[in-house]
C-alpha cells in the first residue's frame, strides 16, 4: 500500500509544489503533504488529493 501512495503522491508532485507557491508558505504545505501520508499510510484511505485543498486538486 504504501508504494501505491508513494506512487500517487509522485504523480501529483506538480501539484503539490504550485499549492506550496501559492500558499507562500514551502514548509507547511510539505509538512501538511507528509502528516497527510502518514495519516492515509494508516488508515487506508486512497484520497491524496485530499492533502491540496480546492487550489491543488
């Protein structure tokens, strides 16, 4: 499971670094990205795009 995360999570790395931009603000929205991980990686819930708000995803 958490390759299939890793995965998606690499596939959405645009995303994540333009909300980073947006927000002015790099290391919480990295902090944010990697707590959300952590949180999916245990419980099981595929939903990454979750982590980017309205702006990201």
């Amino acid at each position: 499971m958490l390759s299939e995360l890793m995965d998606m999570v690499i596939e959405v790395s645009g995303s994540i670094l333009r909300q980073a931009e947006w927000n002015k603000d790099f290391p919480q929205t990295y902090t944010r990205v990697f707590e959300k991980i952590m949180e999916l990686e245990f419980t099981g819930n595929m939903e990454v795009l979750t982590v980017l708000g309205n702006t990201g995803g």
